[in-house]
C-alpha cells in the first residue's frame, strides 16, 4: 500500500517516547508498504537524523513547526474564539496543512496515519483534498484529556481553571475526532476504557486491541551501574508540565528521606528546562537535554518515575527494564504497563512509600537484581517491536483489502 504518514515530530533521534512509538511503527510499515513520512521539524533536528529517516521511509516531506510566544497567546485566542483546546490551536500550522493538501491531491494513498491526535486535523485536510478516498488511521497514543485533567488535582488558582477548562476541551475534541477516522489505535487498553467512557451510546469508533509502544529490547545495552554508585536516575522534558509536577514532588516531598536513609545518594534529573527550585536542591544534579544519557544510566542503581499526572506508556520505563535497572514508580507513572509490584518493580504512591522503596533497592542488591532479572524479560516479551508489531497488519488490512478488490 500507498501510506501517507504524519507525525507532530521528528521521530527521530530517539530521545522521547513519541518519537519512539512513530519510529518502530514506520519501521515495521516500511517492510511491507511505501510509506511517505510527513513531519513537523524543529531547529534542534539534524540533517544526520532526515538522512537515516529517508533510508527507512520512501520520501520525507518536512515543514517547519512554528513556536513563539506570540503564537501561544494567539491560540489562547483560537480557543476562546472556537471553543478548541489550547493544545491543538497552538499546533495549526496552515503552511504543514497546504503542503499535505497538494501531496494528497497528486498521489494515490491507500492509508493516511496521523500519529497522535495533534496531526487529526492534517490528517482530515489530507484525506478531503485525495482524489481516492484513503482509509484513516489514528494512532491516538492515550486519551489525552486525561492530562490536564489530572493536572487540575495539584495546580490552584488560574492554572486550576485553566487546566480544568483545557480537560473539557480536549474530551470534546476527541470525542469528535476520533469519530472520524476508520481505526483508532490506543497504547493501553486503560486509555482505549477511558476514550470509549466518552461514548456513552453509539456511534463509537472503531477502536482495535491496543498496541503498546515498543523499542528494540534485544538490542538495549546493559547499564551496569556500579556498585557504589547510589544514583537515582528521571529522564524527560520538563517542559512537559507533568514531568516537572512529578519531579518537583520527588524532590521536595521523597528525596529528603532517601538520602536520610542512604547518605551520598544523588537524584539525575536529565531533560529539557529543568525547573529553577529543582537544580537547586542539594544532592540533585539536572543539566538540562543530554544528547547520550550513557553516562548517568552508568552512575544510576535505581530508575524514578514519580509522576501524578499523564497518560499513555512511559516509555522511560521500557529502557530501564530493557538495559536491566530496576524501577521505583507512581501507580500513573507504570499506568498501562504490564508490571507487578514486587515483581518487575515498586509502587510507591505517597511520599513516604517512593522513599522506602528507592531506600529498599539501593540497599538490597538482592532485590534489585531480581527487579533487574524481572524487568529485562518483561521488555523482551512484551515491548519488541519485532515481537509485537505485527498486531499493525491486522489495522491495515481492511485498507489492503480494500485496494485488492
């Protein structure tokens, strides 16, 4: 088939968990399809990263992604106007949506594959300017008014409202959205629940079995932290707002009693814009984006997820249980998961709780190696893309059908 696939970033290199679902999803489409790849880039995009993209997909169309200040207050403006999310109005670009127009109206595409809900619109201009009708897909990732729901919870003030306004929104939008597409494809099936819980009575979309994101487990380097090395380790943006509440949390709330019962022990936050209160709190070290987080994975005996809000996979996860480190997590954070507590890695919901867990396995080689053990053969079996994403040709295959006839 003819695939036209659209994704909101560069999925390439693979520093985010977004990039990592499009990117082993275009890997397994490229073996069997011709897949055009259509994305926004940003400054920090390298040609290296278009040049390995173009080796897997058989073209790549880029268009600059538009991001200033005075954008963001003109989509507030959008919003208020349209009633659209902040999220969704902030991220319309008209230059990305003629581009995509003429593309579709020039080829013949079996298959349009917006991934996640931010290309829905691009996706819907694409498939109204096609002469053919392609099928739509929509990888949804998670129910993603979920997250500013969450983030109502700790947030006060106008932050509260506005969070809570932006929920309503979004579970609008969506709700509308993904009506449609022909198959919406979620990571977990408590997202897939939590998007069928806005269709109360039919017409539902027609959502497959979830697909988890996926990475190359077989592949992952052990991290083999050294033994006297007490290094926690987060990785993610915090610029992403639930990176930074759970953050803020951990280090305000947990850190205090984890180095209280295992002195010397060091927190590496590692991502985007750390916060200003978070750099300065004794026994953490946060540098900002690392492009090899090699080095502090080496230094790191436990990997933290303290996370209170959000939605999806963490995919932060499937590297720690793929390179062998053991893992302390909120309930959110590990959400969607196949885990067990105790098993493949501790929940600790309350302050109190993470710290002892994190306590437990910088002092219990025993532990930590069992966690490790358990955590290795969960990523292999579960989250291989190779082993897992042959679940995508049953998504295409009404399209292949379609085309035969």
């Amino acid at each position: 088939m003819n695939v036209l696939f659209l994704t909101q970033v560069l999925p390439y290199p693979l520093d985010a968990g977004p990039k990592v679902r499009a990117y082993y999803v275009l890997r397994h489409l490229a073996q069997g399809h011709r897949v055009t790849l259509a994305s926004f880039v940003r400054p920090s995009d390298s040609p290296t990263a278009l040049a390995h993209l173009r080796e897997v997909c058989a073209e790549v169309i880029t268009s600059p992604m538009p991001r200033a200040r005075w954008r963001d207050a003109l989509a507030v403006g959008r919003s208020a106007l349209r009633g659209e999310p902040v999220l969704i109005a902030r991220d319309w670009a008209p230059a990305m949506a003629g581009r995509l127009r003429e593309v579709a109206a020039a080829q013949r595409f079996d298959v349009i594959h917006a991934d996640q809900v931010w290309m829905a619109p691009y996706a819907l201009a694409a498939h109204a300017a096609a002469p053919a009708a392609p099928r739509l897909v929509l990888d949804q990732h998670n129910a993603v008014y979920l997250i500013p729901q969450r983030l109502t919870h700790a947030a006060r003030g106008l932050r509260r409202l506005f969070w809570r306004r932006e929920a309503a929104l979004m579970a609008r939008y969506e709700t509308r959205t993904c009506l449609a597409f022909d198959q919406v494809v979620t990571v977990s099936d408590p997202d897939q629940q939590a998007l069928l819980a806005l269709y109360p009575q039919p017409p539902r979309p027609a959502f497959p079995p979830p697909i988890p994101i996926c990475i190359d487990a077989q592949a992952a380097p052990s991290a083999a932290p050294a033994a006297d090395s007490p290094g926690l380790l987060f990785l993610g943006g915090m610029h992403w707002p639930p990176n930074a509440e759970g953050v803020r949390w951990f280090v305000r709330e947990a850190l205090p009693a984890v180095q209280a019962q295992v002195p010397g022990a060091v927190f590496y936050a590692i991502g985007r814009q750390p916060p200003a209160d978070v750099t300065a709190q004794a026994g953490v070290v946060a540098p900002g984006y690392v492009d090899d987080p090699t080095a502090y994975w080496a230094k790191s005996q436990v990997f933290v997820v303290p996370l209170l809000a959000g939605g999806g996979m963490r995919v932060k996860i499937l590297d720690a249980w793929a390179r062998g480190v053991p893992v302390v997590s909120t309930t959110i954070g590990a959400e969607g998961l196949a885990y067990r507590d105790g098993v493949n890695l501790l929940i600790g919901d309350t302050p109190a709780a993470l710290a002892e867990a994190v306590a437990r396995v910088l002092s219990d080689p025993a532990l930590a190696a069992r966690l490790a053990e358990a955590g290795r053969r969960t990523a292999l079996t579960h989250y291989d893309w190779r082993v897992i994403y042959s679940a995508w040709d049953a998504v295409y295959q009404p399209a292949a059908e379609v085309g035969a006839a």
